[in-house]
C-alpha cells in the first residue's frame, strides 16, 4: 500500500515538472509582438462591443433631440470618439483631439474599416439613420509626424505596445506582423515591429511657437546642484524615519508590547509617532496645495490673456460681420503679432466650431492639431479653462467668445497653455527644498522636548515609588485600580500595601498618640503649678516661723506680695490652658485689618519705645474676613514674640508689613533677631512648646487656630538673620452703612 502511494506521489511530481518546463518554454517562444497582439485582439473586441452600444445610445438621443445625453456620452472615459453628420455636414463630435481630413469611405456602413488619420491609428464604423449617419472611432495608436521627449507615439489605453511599433492594413505573412481581427472575424489590419520612417525635425515648430515649446524641446533640467540638494534631502529624511521605526520595534520587542512598556516609552513611542503622521500629512498636503496652486495661478494668468487678446481681436475686427476662409491671410498675420505681444499661441474658430486661424497654423498642417473646436465650450456654450491633449500630453486651453464692436459673436478665441511636468515639479522642488530641512530640523527639536520631559516624568515618578516603600502615612486610605505594568502600576502597587498595613494600625496610633498628649499636657501643667507652689510654700513657712517676732510685721507685707505674685501665675496657668481648651468659635466678619493691626502696633510703640517697630501699610480702610475680637490676639502674640526675639541685640529692629491684593490681604512681621532652631521648627505652633524660660508655649498654637478657622493661613521664614511670620487673610468688602 505504502509502495503504491509512493510511486503515484513520484508520478505526480514528474507530470507537475513535465508541466512546468513546458509553460516556461512556451513563454519563453513567445515573443513581445505576439503577447501584446493577442492582448490587443481581446481588448478590441470588448472596444467594439462598447462602441455599438455607444453608437445606439448616440441614436436614441438624436432621435429624442436630446444634446445633453451626447454630452454625457463625450464625458466617457473610454477612448472612443463618434461624430454625428447631417449630409456632409458635421454636427456634432466628441472629442477635437483627432486630426482627420475626410471621410472614410463614404460608401461604406455597417463594417469596421481600419483608418489611419493625420495623427493616430484606429479603426471607425458608419451608421445610417434616417439623414443622419453616426461615425464611431476606436483609435488604436498616435501616429504624429513630428515626436520629441515629450511627445511619443504611444498605444492609448487600454492596448499596448511599443512606440516604435506601426499598424497597416497589409496583412503580412512573417514574424514581423500580428494580424489583428474584428469581432465578425474579418481582418481589420496588422501591428508591425518594423519602425516606420524617422519623424520630422521639430527645431522649427520650437521656434515659432510659444505654447507648445516644452513639447518640442528635450524637456531636460539643467538645475542639477537642486536635484542634488534634493536627493540628499530625502534620503536623510527615509533614513530618519527607518531609524525612528527601528527604535519603536526594539522598544515593543524588549518590553514585549506597548503594555508592559515604561511610562516614559510609552508616552515617547506615542507622540512621536502622532508626531510623524503630523509631518509626513502636512508635507504632502503641503506639495500638494503648493502643485495645485501653481496650476491654479497659472489659470488664472491665461484667462486674463484671454481677455486681453478678445479686446484687441475686437478693435482689429470691428465692422465684421462673420469669420470666413476669406479672413484666413490677415487673420494669421494678426494673430501672429499678438502671440508675440501676449507671448502664447492664439487659435480662432468659426461659428461652426471650425479653424479659420491661427498664430501657428504649421501645428494643424502636420496633423499635430484638429481643425475642430473642443467640443465643451462649442456645445455646452460656456467659456472656460480646460485640459486638453497632444498624445498622452497634457496643457491648458481658454476659450472666450469673438466679438465684434458691436458685440456680435462671430467666432471663438482659444489660448493654449503647455504647463509641463517639469515646470510644476520645478516650482515644487524649489518649496520642498526649502521646507524639508525646517520640517527635519523642527521634528528633531520636537522629538528632542519629548524626550527631555519623558526623561524627567519617568524619573519623577521613578522617586516617588521607592519614596513610598519606606514612608507610613498617619491617615487613612483606600485602594487604587490601575492595569498598566509601568512606573505608575509600581506607585499604585506599593500604595496599596501601605493603606493595607496602615488599616491594622491607625486606631491604634490615634489612641496612642491622644493618650500621649494628655500625659505631655498634664505633666506640663503640674511642672508649672508645683513652680509656683514652691515659693509660696517657702513663704508661709518663714511667716510661721517669725510669728511673734519683731521682724514680722515687716516680713509679711513682703510675703503678701510674693502670694499674691504666684497666684496671679496660677491663675494665668489656669486661664492659658482653659483657652486653649475651650476657645470661642471664630466668628468670621468683614473686619477692617488695617486699623486693628495699626491700633495693636501703636499700643506696643508707647510701652517699648527704646524699641523701633516699623509699620508699613494702610492705617485703615484695609478690610479682610476674620474674627473681629480675637484678630487682635494674634498680633500681639506676633509681636510679643518678635520683640522677645530680639532681646539683647544692640540694633533689634521689628518691620510690619499690610499688603492688600485682589486675592488676598498678607500681614508680615519681620524681626532681626537670631532666627528659629531648624531642629524646632516643625514644633512652632504646636500646643506647649515654648523655647523661652517664661511662657506656656500656646501663643501661637492659638493665633493658628484663629487664622486657619477664618479661612487663612499663619507661616514662617527664619534665617540666622532674622525671623518673618506671614499672616494670609481672604479679603472682604466694607460693609455698607444702613441709611
């Protein structure tokens, strides 16, 4: 069994090889002529098929008098021309482009007949109805007497072949020729490779034309240091963005995808890219706006030619009443002199959309151009700029009516305009060669910001996650979803751990810490009572002692006083503390700060005059939100402490400041004094904490309840020059008196 299988998979293999050689040495005999002349056969049928239907569509609409189907029929883009007699007269074509001189065959209907024009090669069929007759062209090839660079004598679309190859109605016998047949079988005529005779000089035509030199010129640049800039230009620009490719794969291929990228090569890899379609989308619509606004400058420029030369046309044919082959002499001689004024080729046509003149009449002599007007402006009866052909080239054309004086229309004028490829490709290159550079330049630059500010997020963000893997917050927090594997997913990673650990402990660090300050503030307040009992104890103990004596009376009228001194302090110790416990709510009210803080400075000033306190500001009309009664405590903490900070300096100086903004109103009160210990500064305004020898530290923890409660805020500078306490207050309007 597997023997069998075998040797019929062995067959199978030689029959497909067997095959293969033979397909490869028929292709091989196969020559160009015969590929594209069968190729050619097929395509003709299918063109006559189309050419018939044409033809009926042609009928029915002259039969229904309706010239806009011909219209929409001419639109086609199918290479198939028909005109449309009236006896001999022609009343309707689709195209001008061909150059014929005849009829063909009056007598012949019915039956494809192969034709060769002035300037093409084709095949055309007559048909007769009723006293008009329809003739369809299917042109196979140009054949122009004259070529150049520009102007070749190509097969037109959709058959193929050489330029160099010609069609003849001989039915040749050898290898030179392929017979080509109509769709009922009968020859129709031959493609030879033998090249036809060598084409006509064209210096001549260059000459003595304006329009149509750049077709008969070699058409070559002669800016070759702008092609070089060029080519440079786009290689370092293909090389730019292969390299910026290469980075982006090795970034996915390390990474394994843009998931598990870093955020820094994820927000790089993105923008630059939206970075690139930018550029490469903005310079090609840029060439292309710049092409087709040449082209569109370029229009405009030959529609106001056109203009010129119907007004000079006029005046040189004012009392004519119609165009004839009479005027032909004249007319070409005129029209000559205003080519050269107007610098463009000038063709004029009759009513009957025939030529009677032209500034370069030699074009239409050799079959280069049709004696028939384009068909859009004769009868569609609109003037306009348009595209025509000379092969498979194209230029401009503008049409304007021929008027007399007496603005009778008498004929048409057309103005062609050869705008080569060279001559746009030239006027862009000239753009591109100017905008590219700027446009790499600026894209380097681009990038460059890009990734200086990936550099830095990443690395931020970088410090942040390891920031966090030893820090314990003392607050409570919930967890955070994010899916991506980057420096973001490792913050959010590590957060998430923390608010975990923090929940097993943060009732039990609030309980702490409560239960820790209320031994710090009873420890406090026993230190401060037992200071002031133990004098007072002492004292009693020497009154007792002296009782009876004669030194009693004068010791108890000094020991009374030293009573009535510490129970005073207790007293303040009782009273210190009690506000702090128990402080009024702050009552927020339009206050006029300005002459609180005045009042204040002003009471200080008369009890410490060896002390200069400098005040800068508004003395009222300042008004800012806060609690009218208990603002003026915290100035005098404010200033109480500044003047206490620099005691013992030879040169104490105190500066307060009042500004007043549209945000906000900021109170300063610089001291020169010695500044604030960096070990202490975070404990200012916490409640007990005091660095002088007097005093229950709660001064400031009081002012800072006040500020934050009337929607402020209390902060500081220190220095070892000096010490400044900013008060921020939220400003507020004067309250309006009532009437």
């Amino acid at each position: 069994m597997n023997v069998v299988s075998c040797k019929y998979g062995r067959m199978r293999l030689l029959i497909g090889v067997v095959w293969l050689l033979s397909a490869v040495v028929v292709f091989g005999s196969c020559s160009r002529l015969e590929m594209d002349g069968k190729h050619n056969q097929r395509v003709l049928v299918k063109q006559q098929q189309r050419a018939m239907e044409k033809t009926q569509e042609v009928i029915t609409a002259i039969q229904n008098n309706n010239i806009n189907a011909l219209h929409s029929l001419s639109e086609r883009d199918d290479n198939i021309m028909f005109f449309v007699y009236r006896g001999n007269d022609v009343i309707y074509w689709s195209d001008a482009w061909l150059n014929s001189s005849g009829l063909p065959f009056k007598r012949v209907y019915d039956q494809w007949v192969f034709k060769q024009w002035n300037n093409a090669y084709g095949i055309c069929r007559r048909t007769r109805f009723d006293d008009y007759f329809v003739l369809v062209i299917i042109p196979v090839k140009y054949d122009y007497t004259i070529t150049s660079p520009q102007l070749h004598n190509t097969f037109l679309e959709p058959f193929r072949g050489n330029d160099n190859w010609t069609l003849t109605a001989h039915q040749g016998d050898s290898e030179h020729y392929y017979p080509v047949y109509s769709d009922d079988g009968s020859f129709l005529f031959s493609i030879s490779d033998i090249p036809d005779d060598a084409p006509y000089s064209v210096s001549s035509f260059a000459d003595r034309s304006f329009s149509y030199q750049s077709i008969f010129t070699s058409g070559e640049r002669e800016d070759n240091t702008l092609n070089l800039k060029l080519q440079i230009y786009y290689f370092l620009t293909i090389v730019f963005f292969v390299i910026l490719a290469a980075v982006a794969i090795y970034w996915l291929v390390r990474y394994r995808g843009f998931r598990n990228m870093r955020l820094g090569g994820k927000f790089q890899l993105v923008l630059v890219s939206l970075l690139s379609v930018v550029f490469i989308s903005n310079f090609v619509l840029s060439v292309v706006y710049i092409r087709k606004m040449f082209v569109t400058r370029q229009e405009y420029g030959i529609e106001k030619k056109a203009q010129y030369v119907q007004n000079a046309l006029q005046n040189l044919y004012f009392w004519d009443l119609e165009l004839s082959p009479a005027n032909t002499p004249s007319l070409n001689v005129d029209l000559r002199d205003l080519c050269y004024a107007y610098e463009t080729d000038i063709h004029v046509y009759d009513m009957d959309g025939m030529l009677i003149g032209s500034s370069s009449p030699q074009l239409f002599d050799q079959g280069i151009l049709s004696r028939f007007i384009s068909p859009e402006p004769f009868f569609g009866n609109s003037t306009r700029v348009q595209y025509e052909h000379i092969g498979d080239v194209k230029y401009l054309t503008a049409y304007t009516e021929f008027y007399n004086g007496g603005y009778v229309q008498i004929g048409y004028i057309a103005l062609p305009y050869f705008i080569s490829q060279d001559q746009v490709d030239a006027n862009v290159d000239n753009y591109v060669v100017w905008l590219l550079p700027l446009y790499l330049v600026l894209l380097l630059l681009t990038i460059l910001v890009i990734w200086i500010i990936a550099r830095i997020l990443s690395t931020s963000l970088g410090a942040i996650s390891k920031n966090l893997q030893s820090y314990r917050l003392g607050e409570k927090g919930t967890h955070i979803d994010y899916f991506f594997n980057d420096e973001v997913g490792d913050l959010v990673h590590h957060y998430n751990d923390m608010m975990d650990a923090l929940a097993e402990s943060s009732e039990r660090l609030a309980r702490t810490e409560r239960e820790a300050a209320w031994r710090t503030m009873a420890r406090q307040v026993a230190h401060e009572i037992n200071n002031s009992l133990t004098p007072m104890r002492l004292t009693l103990q020497q009154l007792q002692r002296l009782k009876g004596t004669d030194r009693f009376d004068q010791y108890f009228d000094r020991s009374t006083q030293v009573l009535i001194d510490q129970t005073d302090n207790l007293s303040n110790i009782a009273s210190s503390f009690s506000s702090f416990a128990k402080m009024p709510e702050v009552q927020v009210v339009p206050v006029n700060i300005a002459r609180k803080l005045f009042s204040v400075i002003t009471l200080f000033q008369n009890n410490n005059a060896s002390v200069p306190i400098r005040y800068i500001g508004a003395e009222t009309g300042v008004w800012a939100m806060t609690d009218e009664q208990q603002i003026s405590q915290v100035f005098n903490n404010l200033i109480k402490n500044a003047l206490q900070a620099i005691e013992g300096i030879a040169e104490g100086d105190i500066i307060i400041i009042l500004k007043e903004t549209k945000q906000e109103v900021v109170i300063s009160v610089s001291d020169n004094g010695c500044g604030i210990a960096a070990d202490v500064r975070d404990k200012v305004f916490h409640p007990n904490f005091t660095t002088k020898n007097n005093g229950m530290g709660l001064g400031l923890a009081i002012s800072k309840n006040i500020i934050e409660g009337s929607g402020g805020d209390i902060s500081f500078v220190t220095s070892d020059e000096g010490t400044t306490f900013y008060v921020h207050l939220l400003p507020a309007e004067p309250p309006v008196s009532p009437s």
